[in-house]
C-alpha cells in the first residue's frame, strides 16, 4: 500500500519517513519536484549514501539539469518502476512536498498531451476561422465568453481526447492516505538548514550545474543575487506558505500542526496500522 508523509520544506519529514521505512521494511518514494534532477543532492537535500543503502529509495536522480522534467514524466516514471503494481504487494512510503505530484497521484488526475504541430498549425487562424473550424469538424463550442486561445484550446482538447494519460490503480488506504506536517517553527528550520547547506558546499554545487532547465532555473538557490543566504531563505519562506496553503485543501492528508516528530510519527503509524 502506498502512504503519504508530506510536509513543509525543511520540517524534517525526510529523517522520519527513513526512520518509519526502517522499522516497517518500507521503501521510499520521493514525491520532489527538485529531487529528481541529477546534480542536486545538497540543494534538495537527498539522502545519503549511507541511508539509501539502508532504504530502497525512487524519485531520486531521474533527470539530466538540462531536462524539462515535468508531472507526467514523473506519473511515467513511477509506471516504468512498477509503483502501481507495486503499492498491491508491498507498503511503500511517499515523501516529499511538491503538491501537484501528490495530488496526480491521490485524485487520478487525466493529463492531456499538447501536440506542438496542432497548436502551430491553430495559431495560424483567427476567431472566426476557429469558430470555422469547429462548424466544419463537428465540435462543440464552449458555452463561455469565447476567444482565440479558448477556442484554440477546446480544439486541443477535442482532438487529444483519446490519447490522454491516465495513471493506473494504486493502493492506498481508505479515508486518510498520509498526513501533512506542518510545522509552526518552519522559519527558524529553513534558516539553520540553509546555513547547512551552504556549509556543505552549495555554492559549488549550484555553479557546477550547466545549462540548467526552466524548472531548475525556478529552484530555491538558483539565479540567485549576491546576498545568497538570504535569498534563499525569502525563497524558501515563500514556498513554506505556498505549501501550507495547497495542503490545507488536500482533504485525504491529515494536518498534523507540532513541532514534535513523536506526533507526526503517532499520526502517520495510525493510518499505516489500520
């Protein structure tokens, strides 16, 4: 089965999802946008050697820097190692706080693929040559205030119904699948963890990356001023709010608020033991 240990960004979610794996014969799925990307193990913080020598870890090293990585790589790559069958056979816990990967997972979300030549060749006509183009091909208008780029879209949509990506059966549990761990000392966390991370040689890992992808270009850390410290941390803060706001309506994680890991770990051990 598969559960969720989901948090703000340097609450400690990661220590103690190792610790629950350990104790359980669990594996890890890391559910970090950022994470996947080689290259960046002390921006995202990855786990080390020595811990995914204890634990099976996915999620982890997928993409080049130089990659656009985005959520349906990510719902492939978990088809390609087999998560879905997996999550019927064995328990496997998901950590991490990047929410649109968590929510594609827990609610099946359908992605439909954009086809670069559709859109190049629609860009080419105007409104009323699209209006044209739905009366010829027998596609529904939108009952909505109309212009091009709706139109353009609900073309698309028409004609990539049938290919759209859908993400097979996963096992989670009923009810409650994880828990959200949000925890109120979350700025005083980012800044010693940053401090950490600078110590360990971040700036040598940023500037050691070539030719960095838009998604990598968004990190905290990267294209950053001088006063790299602080930018990190107003970036780090940011993501922290824009976490707790996103979380707050995922209904099937349970908010934890405590500064505590005995509570988060009580939590998470109650949906895992049902």
């Amino acid at each position: 089965m598969l559960y969720f240990l989901s948090g703000i960004t340097a609450s400690g979610k990661s220590n103690l999802a190792h610790r629950i794996a350990i104790e359980n014969n669990m594996s890890i799925l890391s559910i970090d946008s950022m994470a996947v990307y080689k290259g960046l193990d002390i921006l995202t913080a990855k786990p080390s050697d020595v811990m995914q020598a204890q634990v099976k870890y996915y999620g982890l090293d997928i993409a080049d820097p130089d990659q656009i990585f985005s959520v349906i790589d990510y719902l492939n790559y978990l088809i390609d190692k087999d998560i879905p069958a997996k999550s019927f056979s064995e328990d496997i816990l998901a950590v991490g706080g990047s929410g649109l990967y968590i929510k594609s997972i827990i609610d099946k979300y359908e992605f439909k693929p954009a086809d670069p030549a559709i859109r190049s060749e629609l860009e080419q006509l105007n409104y009323d040559q699209l209006i044209k183009f739905h009366n010829l091909n027998d596609i529904p208008i939108p009952d909505t205030e109309l212009n091009k780029r709706r139109l353009m879209r609900n073309i698309e949509s028409f004609m990539l119904e049938e290919s759209k990506f859908v993400l097979p059966d996963i096992n989670m549990p009923d009810g409650d699948v994880g828990v959200f761990w949000n925890h109120p000392d979350f700025k005083i966390n980012i800044q010693k963890r940053t401090q950490q991370m600078i110590a360990n040689g971040l700036l040598d890992e940023i500037n050691s990356i070539r030719n960095p992808s838009k998604t990598i270009l968004q990190a905290i850390g990267l294209n950053l001023s001088e006063d790299i410290e602080d930018n990190i941390n107003i970036k780090t803060r940011r993501l922290a709010k824009k976490q707790i706001t996103w979380f707050k309506k995922e209904d099937r994680l349970r908010m934890v608020n405590s500064s505590n890991e005995d509570d988060v770990y009580k939590s998470i051990m109650e949906i895992i033991n049902v």
